[in-house]
C-alpha cells in the first residue's frame, strides 16, 4: 500500500501568502464538508425532497406557486444547518481577515459558517439561509429573531416574506457580484476554495482575478475545470490546508 502524500505549502506560496497586501478568496460548499454540509455535486446532495427535485423546490416559481412549501424545506434545511459547527478551514479564513491589509472573502455558501467562525464581512453571492426578505419592499430580517409563523409577515410593510437566498432562476442580491469583481481586480492572491467552479456568475471571480495578474491557487481535493488554470492547484482538503498557512 502506497502511504498518502503529505500536505505541503510550496515556498514560493508561502513567500507571497507574507508579502501579500490583497487577498481574496471564493469558497464553496466543499469548505463546509467537514462541517457536514453535503455538497451539491459529487454525492450526498439531497436530490428529492417529498417527491420535488431539489431544483423545482429550490426555484423562483415555486415561491409564486408554494410559498409555504419553500419556507418547509428551508426550514428543513436550517434545522440540518443548526446543529453543524465551522471547521478548520473557516477558523483559517476568518484569522486572515485581520493578517491582509485588504482581505475580501466571497461565498456561495448559504450556511452562514464563516460568520460563525468570525469572519466579519462576507460577501455572500447566493445569500443566507438564516435571513428572510420580504417579497414586496425587500426588507430583512434575522430568521432567529422571527415568530413561526409561515410565511412570516414583514415589520415594515405586513407583506410576505421569503427565504433571503438565491433560487433557480433568479439574479444574484445587487451590489453582491460587483462588490466581489472589484476586489478580484485589486488581489494579488486568490484562493478558490471547495468549489467545483462551474455555477456563474461566481466561477467567473478567479477568472478577473488572474486576468488583472493575480496569483491563483485552489484548494480542492479533485481537479475541477478550474485547475489547469491556476498557478498552483492543491489538491487536498480545505481544513488540512488552510490552517498549515497559520503556522
Ligand atoms: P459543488 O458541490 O459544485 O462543489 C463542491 C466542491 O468541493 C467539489 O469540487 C469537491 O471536490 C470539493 N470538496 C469536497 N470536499 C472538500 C473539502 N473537504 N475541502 C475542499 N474541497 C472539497 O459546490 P459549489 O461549487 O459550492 O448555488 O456549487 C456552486 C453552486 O451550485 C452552489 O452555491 C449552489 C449550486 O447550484 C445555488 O444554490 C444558487
């Protein structure tokens, strides 16, 4: 039996993660396996859920046809998400925040970990499971801090409201994906970080990141489309990694 590779940090990569001034990093849901949040692609992902594919509850349309049924599986979903912990590799994240002089951490993930962790501004593209926006004026408000009533009624106007996160068929919250290209385009490192880097608009970051001469590395333990295309493609687990650049 052949022992497994050790994890190691190239010394060029260590020499610019010190000398770095800009920094961002994308994550996706493979930065929240060790956590037990199961990804989309690749295995464990919930399917079906009472005979509707994921993608049909999951949608702009079922929240015009169903809203109770979207608030049933979010709520489904949260009480999952309640009970999971941040691992390793959010703990890293969140201690680079005050390392970089310009630090921009960017999510496709709704579990609302990295906040748990500490990190203070997340720029989440898809949204947060643990917020409710309302239909008609977009107001929000922290879930936690709502009744059960189904769908609940928003503070400000009375109208419906609705899980705050991004649905089959709908646009990214405003200013989100912006926010993320202008610090892509300021970043002398990037770190692509468990995510199969195929969903856009968000696959597109590392993309502006390297075009403006960033350095890309990515931290995935299976190649994706993305890994031909960086400087360096680590092929090892987020909370293996991430914490070997805190020593
Ligand atoms: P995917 O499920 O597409 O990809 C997860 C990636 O994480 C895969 O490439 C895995 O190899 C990798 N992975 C698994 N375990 C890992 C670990 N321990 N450490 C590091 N990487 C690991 O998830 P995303 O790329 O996040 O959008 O999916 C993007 C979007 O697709 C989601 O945000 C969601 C979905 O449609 C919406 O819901 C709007």
């Amino acid at each position: 039996m052949q022992a497994s590779k050790a994890l190691e940090i190239s010394e060029n990569l260590r020499e610019r993660f010190a000398c770095a001034r800009n920094v961002l990093v994308l994550t996706g849901a493979g930065v929240s396996a060790e956590s037990g949040v199961p990804t989309f692609r690749g295995g464990g992902q919930t399917t079906v859920w009472k005979g509707m594919p994921f993608d049909v509850i999951s949608s702009a349309r079922m929240v015009e046809r169903d809203l109770p049924a979207v608030w049933e599986w979010f709520d489904y979903r949260r009480k999952l998400l309640e009970k999971l912990s941040p691992n390793p590799a959010h703990q890293a994240i969140a201690r680079w925040q005050d390392r970089f002089p310009g630090f921009t951490l960017v999510t496709q993930n709704i579990d609302g970990l990295h906040h748990t962790a500490g990190s203070r501004e997340v720029i989440e593209l898809h949204g947060s499971i643990w917020r409710a926006r309302c239909v008609a004026c977009s107001a929000r408000a922290d879930i936690r801090l709502l009744n059960d009533e189904r769908p609940p009624a928003c503070a400000e106007c009375g109208n419906y409201m609705r899980p705050d996160v991004v649905l089959f068929g709908e646009m990214l919250p405003a200013g989100a994906f912006e926010r993320a290209v202008e610090s892509a385009k300021n970043c002398e490192l990037c770190f692509v970080v468990g995510t199969s880097a195929i969903v856009y608009p968000a696959a597109a970051l590392p993309e502006v990141a390297r075009a403006s001469g960033a350095y890309l590395v990515e931290v995935n333990p299976e190649k994706t489309a993305l890994s031909e295309f960086c400087d360096e493609a680590i092929q090892g687990k987020a909370e293996k990694t991430l914490p070997l650049f805190c020593v």
